[in-house]
C-alpha cells in the first residue's frame, strides 16, 4: 500500500512537470515600454484582418500583433467606430510598461520576427 502511494505520488509529480514545460513552450513573454502602436491589416484569400502592431523599446526589431478587439479591452487603443479610421489620439497606450504574453510560435523573418499577442498586462508608465 505505501509502495503504491509513493509511485502514484511521484507520477503526479512528472505529470505537473510536464504540463509546465508544455504551457512554457506555448507562450513566451516580454517585458517593456510601447513606444509605437501601429494598424496593420492582413488580406487572404476572401477574408481581411485588421490588426494594430505594438513595438516595444526593448525588443526594436519584434513585431508583436495584437487583435483590434483585444487591443481595446485592454485599453491600448480606442475603438475606431463604424469608419475603422484610427487616429494618433486613440492610442492610449503609447509609453505604457507591459508584460506581453505571446505565442510562442513566431512568425516572420530571424531579423524580424513577428509574434501574436496572447494577453497583455499594464505595469505602469
């Protein structure tokens, strides 16, 4: 019985280990100021998606794409209304610390790699 114990235990124990080695490898974080936001838009076959682009001081040469939606409920920009037109007012987060949580599956060239935004959390200014 105490046998038993211990190997369940010690299975337990390999199977938490390796769910964090796989939640780590799917996402990868960054730290930093915005120091540019910017509205990209991607055109596929029969289908347009617009996005805004955040560049943060310390990583120049990383892209981090962030869905319109999630960049309004996290407050970095404005919603632009029914014309989509985004003005140099309605980003808000210009300057703001954050922690970027990002897939960890980029995209994009070595120099410039381009990485989805997952979650994005205020630090401060």
């Amino acid at each position: 019985m105490q046998h038993s114990k211990a190997l369940l235990a010690l299975w337990l124990v390999l199977v938490i280990a390796w769910a964090g080695a796989a939640h780590a490898q799917a996402s990868k974080t960054f730290t930093g100021k915005i120091q540019e936001i910017a509205k990209g838009t991607q055109l596929d076959v029969g289908k347009k998606d617009t996005y805004y682009i955040l560049r943060i001081e310390d990583y120049p040469n990383i892209e981090f794409r962030i869905a319109s939606e999630d960049a309004v409920r996290f407050g970095v920009v404005e919603a632009t209304g029914p014309t989509g037109v985004a003005t140099p007012k309605m980003s808000k987060g210009l300057g703001w610390k954050v922690k970027l949580t990002c897939d960890a599956n980029k995209t994009g060239s070595l120099k410039t790699p381009v990485y989805k935004v997952i979650s994005l959390q205020r630090l401060g200014d």
